[in-house]
C-alpha cells in the first residue's frame, strides 16, 4: 500500500470475505483485491479470484506514465487513471502493516495462525526494489487488538507476522 496524509491510498493485496458480508454482499471465499482513491475521492475497488498459494503484492508510482500500477507476482491488476503527484499530500509512505496500522476488522490472520509476510521490500525513485532494514511504525499500536511482530528474513530486511486477537 502507499498512501498520503490526505486520505489518498492505492493497494493491492488480498481478502476473505464471508458468506454474508454487508460490505461484499456478491463476494465471498479468498479474493485478490486491488483498492485506490480517485482524485475527486471517488473509491475504485475490484476483485479477482485467488489462485491460491504465495504471492507477492506490489503498489509502486511508474516513471513513465506517473500512475500507480498494482501488481501481484508482478502482473498488472490495476492502476490508479492519473498521477497522483500534485493531488496527493506530497509525504507519501509505504504502508506495511497490513491494516494493523489502523483499527480496521480485515486484519489477516489469528493469535493461533498468524499471517506471515516473508519479507517486506521498497521501491525507491529510481524504479530499484530494495529490503526493508528498518521499520519506522511502533511494532504493536494497538496490542489489546491488533498485533504484529518483526523477524530477520533469510533473504534480508525484515519479516513481519501480523494477527488480530481476540476475534
């Protein structure tokens, strides 16, 4: 996810949606969804069946036409329809707590089954990917809630588990 100070944001990821979900009332089972905000704020969110397995999310801000391009496995699922420069509050941040950041219920994962982030990586301006080697947000802002915690990753940077308990 990257996002502004103003309450602009473009994601893509994934999500488990219940049979009888008010938000998602036609959705249901595990989705890919891509998420990103207009600038007149106007919401745009789409789905996509999951194939199942590992996956690797991406939301970076393209060099040559400026828009935000959502990946996943590094194909194309989405992309905002112009460049946010300009629109978005300039402090842009990339967003790697999995919504533990914020006191939403779509958090992934269980005190006894936790979601695992392998390691965490960074687009810089110049379109190079880089490890995370720092982690900049406190490890757990709401720990009666919404939890996570970091690990050295095997390949560098860092990991991250995430979970919301109690359900």
């Amino acid at each position: 996810m990257v996002n502004s100070r103003n309450d602009y944001w473009a994601q893509a990821g994934y999500i488990k949606v219940g049979e009888e979900s008010p938000n998602f009332p036609d959705r249901e089972g595990m989705l890919i969804v891509s998420q990103w905000m207009r600038a007149n704020r106007g919401l745009v969110t789409r789905f996509a069946p999951d194939p199942g397995g590992e996956r690797m999310y991406s939301a970076y801000q393209s060099r040559g036409d400026g828009h935000i391009h959502m990946k996943a496995d590094n194909i194309q699922i989405d992309e905002t329809e112009y460049n946010p420069t300009g629109v978005w509050d300039p402090a842009w941040s990339a967003q790697y707590a999995g919504e533990t950041r914020h006191y939403a219920s779509d958090v992934p994962g269980t005190a006894s089954d936790k979601t695992t982030f392998s390691y965490l990586q960074r687009f810089d301006g110049n379109g190079g990917i880089h490890f995370v080697g720092s982690f900049p947000l406190d490890v757990n802002e709401a720990p009666w809630r919404y939890n996570k915690t970091l690990f050295p990753a095997a390949v560098g940077g860092y990991g991250m588990n995430i979970w919301t308990d109690p359900l």
